[in-house]
C-alpha cells in the first residue's frame, strides 16, 4: 500500500457564492419557488466545476489533493449536523425513512417554519461568522444520514479531479452544539463522541471509496485546547526548546491518551496526572527502568484496558 503523495501547495477553502453571486440568486429564486431543487442542484455542480478549474489555472495541482472540496447551500455546522443525522426532533417529519433531508428540509431547519423556530446562529468562535447551532440530545441518533459530501467528491472524480473533502471535526462539532430541548439537566452533547466517532469512520470509509485520499477535518476547538495545555506545560518545565519536540515526548503524550482513555477530552488529563506520577517514582529511583515500563504500560492498556482509565469508571459506574 502506497502512501498518498502530501500536496505541495494548498489553500483551506474558497468562496463558493460564485463570482456574480450566482449561489446567492439561485438560493433565493429556490426559496421562491421560481426553481425546482433539481435546477438549484444543476446550478452547484456548474459553480463547484468552475471553482475546480479556477483553481487549477491559479496553480493548484489537480490530481494531488489540493483543492478543497468545501461547497455548502448555507452553512457547514448544518451539513455537518445533517450528516450524521443530528435533525432538531421539532423538524423530525423533515427526515425521510432512511435518514435523509432533501434541499427543501435543509433550508427550513435554517429558516424555521411556523410554529418551528429556525436553528440558533451564533459567532464561530471570536470572529464576525456566524454558523447555526446543532441540538444533540440523548434521544439523537447519530449515524451516516446524508451522502452528499461523499457524492461531491465522487463528481470531481468522475472530472478528473482528485479533490480534498473538508468536514468540522467531531470534537468541534459537539462542542458547538447545545443540548436538545429534552436533554437531562447536566447533560453536553459531548457525551455523544463515542457514538458520533463510528459515523465518522464510516464517512472516511465512504469518502477513500470514491478516491478521496485526504480529508480535512477542520477541528479549531481542539487548537485552543492545545494552547491551553501549552501555556500550562511551560510553566511546569521552565522553558521549551527544540528539545522537547522530539519523538520519544510525542510518543508519551500519545500514551497519556490511552492510559487516560481515548475519544474523550478528560482521557488525556487523567493519563498524564497517571503517567507523569509513573515517572516522577520510577525516574527517581530506577530511572533505567522507566522506557520499559512505559512501553508496558502502553501495551497492558491496548490488551487489557482499550477505553483507558476513563472507560473502567465508566464500566464501573455502569
């Protein structure tokens, strides 16, 4: 198996409203009932060829992954959230027997209807973008709903283009959703990553299936949690240097993940308080057995304990 050639050049997405807006007018003519879905459609395909070969003629490389498959109707939360079947339950007679929303349902959890109030918008993150906000709840059933990433990919292919399909994480998608209306009080839609992480798998599958060879995951909340960890380990350490970047630090972090246990934000946490206590023992009094009992360690929680500290309380409290 040949591993798929990293692209020498790329940008991280690219306006899809057209260059005289014609997204925009075919949307609103859609809304007015001047077109039918199928010509809105018709019109996205035309827009995401000419931003294909737009690209291409700027000097991206059309067979390398460069290009990002990035197109939307109105917002990537909301494809994300129609995706894996996260439908607001108020809009549930929008969702057909298998799981899909067509175009016309898409907009109406945008925009609302009637007595159904639209999906909330708020800021993405610090900037002046807003995205409209998922509602995850226990009741939520999360699996591969919507193709229609996977069939964008599948339509550059079919053109010649080996394009890169851009999706919000999982971690950033739960953490910017809000519970459902009947959620239990203290509960976050976080809770839902181990049952949002399989559909996930299964769209990477579905996307390497039609020829996808990268995906962008595009996870910002997993970036400040990384600055977070960052401004704490340096006043632990004193001072950070090219030395701390080297394999063997990368590969103890990786360890503090599955001793904590993995999938989850607090897994982590708990396997560095772990592990560094491990090292803080074994570096003082036999400091040349330390690398053997870290290689143990990490290999007696991949056999015997794959979910990590965090999976046996869970086990437990079960």
């Amino acid at each position: 198996m040949t591993t798929p050639t990293f692209p020498t050049g790329s940008i991280l997405g690219y306006p899809r409203i057209g260059r005289r807006r014609e997204l925009k007018k075919a949307v609103e003519s859609f809304w007015a009932g001047k077109i039918t879905a199928d010509e809105l459609e018709a019109t996205a395909v035309e827009l995401r060829r000419v931003t294909r070969e737009r690209l291409v003629s700027l000097g991206l490389g059309k067979t390398d992954s460069s290009i990002p498959e990035a197109f939307s109707f109105y917002d990537q939360m909301l494809d994300a959230a129609v995706t894996v079947g996260a439908v607001p339950t108020r809009f549930s007679s929008l969702v057909a027997a298998d799981g899909t929303v067509d175009l016309a349902g898409y907009f109406t959890i945008a925009r609302g209807e009637g007595d159904n109030t639209p999906a909330e918008m708020t800021k993405w993150f610090d900037s002046n973008y807003h995205y409209l906000v998922p509602e995850i709840g226990p009741e939520t059933t999360l699996r591969l709903a919507s193709d229609r990433l996977v069939r964008e990919v599948a339509e550059a292919t079919t053109t010649g283009f080996r394009t890169r399909p851009v999706i919000v994480g999982p971690v950033t998608f739960l953490l910017l959703s809000k519970p459902s209306e009947s959620a239990p009080e203290g509960y976050q839609p976080l809770d839902r990553l181990d049952d949002l992480l399989p559909v996930y798998v299964e769209l990477l599958a579905a996307l390497t299936a039609v020829g996808a060879e990268w995906v962008q995951l595009d996870e910002p909340a997993g970036t400040r949690i990384a600055g977070i960890a960052g401004a704490l380990y340096v006043p632990q350490v004193g001072i950070i240097n090219p030395s701390e970047m080297t394999p063997a630090a990368s590969i103890e972090i990786a360890i503090w993940a599955a001793v904590g246990g993995r999938a989850t934000l607090i897994g982590p946490i708990v396997g560095a308080f772990f592990v560094n206590g491990a090292k803080s023992v074994f570096t003082q009094y036999l400091p040349e057995y330390w690398l053997y009992v870290l290689g143990a360690m990490f290999i007696a929680v991949t056999l015997f304990l794959p979910q990590g500290i965090v999976g046996l309380f869970r086990r437990v409290r079960r």
